[in-house]
C-alpha cells in the first residue's frame, strides 16, 4: 500500500474516531436523512440497503427486524477501529440504515457512518419497523456483533 493511501486510511479512522467521541457524547439530533421503515425495507430487499441494529443485547431479546445485522452502541463506542471495519465490510454501493429503540443512537450510528464516506439513514425506533407491521425475527443467543 503506497504512502498517501495509507495516509488516507489513517486520517479517516482519525476523524472517524474524533466524531464518535464527540457524537455519542452529545444530547443533539443526528444531521441525517430519515427514512420510513417501510422505504428501508423496499431498499433492502432491492438489494440497496443494509440495516443495522444499535441497541443493545438485553434489548434485541425482544426481536429484530429481519435481515438487520446487529452492532451495539457500546461496540461502537469502546472500539470505533472495528465499528470503521464494520462500516468497510458492507458493500459500498448499498446504503446503511441504522435503528435503535428511539432514533437517538441510530442517528449518531448513522452520522459516523457518514463521516466515514458512506450513504447512511436513520430509520428512527424498532418500535417504528414494528408498527409499520414489517418483519421481525428473534435473534439468537450467540449472535456477535457485526
């Protein structure tokens, strides 16, 4: 890898890094673009879109919505190097579509994302995908991250 790639690498994970102190920290509304659960789901099937689930583990007992992969805040607040390798393993023509419980977290997910060059979206709450009767399936006990 030549200088000025590995340069660029290195000063992205730096910013990456820098935001998600700051964003996670802050009480302030993400800056990104809402999407309707019943458009993420049209993305996702289309094949355009990855939804991602940021809450937490006691919080996905209760279900996810289907074809969600999972990455909870705390992972992303305690190792924001693999939340950026995460963000690098979803195709980069497909874009990320984050929820939690609220909103909340999923915009701050989501405006790292951003920062790190990809097309994210906030779906808002699981509560949300839920009402708009769109799938949900129980996780498994050891799903991991990611």
């Amino acid at each position: 890898m030549n200088q000025r790639v590995r340069f660029g690498r290195i000063w992205m994970l730096a910013m990456v890094v820098a935001f998600a102190a700051v964003l996670l920290a802050a009480g302030e509304g993400s800056k990104v673009e809402a999407i309707a659960p019943a458009e993420a789901a049209a993305q996702m099937k289309a094949g355009k879109a990855t939804l991602v689930d940021v809450r937490e583990r006691s919080e996905i007992e209760g279900g996810m919505a289907e074809g969600a992969r999972w990455y909870p805040t705390s992972s992303i607040k305690s190792d924001p190097n693999a939340y950026l390798t995460f963000l690098e393993s979803i195709p980069k023509d497909q874009a990320l579509v984050f929820y939690c419980a609220s909103g909340v977290r999923s915009g701050k997910a989501a405006e790292l994302a951003r920062e790190a060059g990809r097309n994210a979206a906030n779906l808002g709450g699981f509560k949300d995908w839920k009402a708009a009767g769109l799938p949900v399936v129980q996780p498994a006990k050891t799903l991991s991250p990611g």
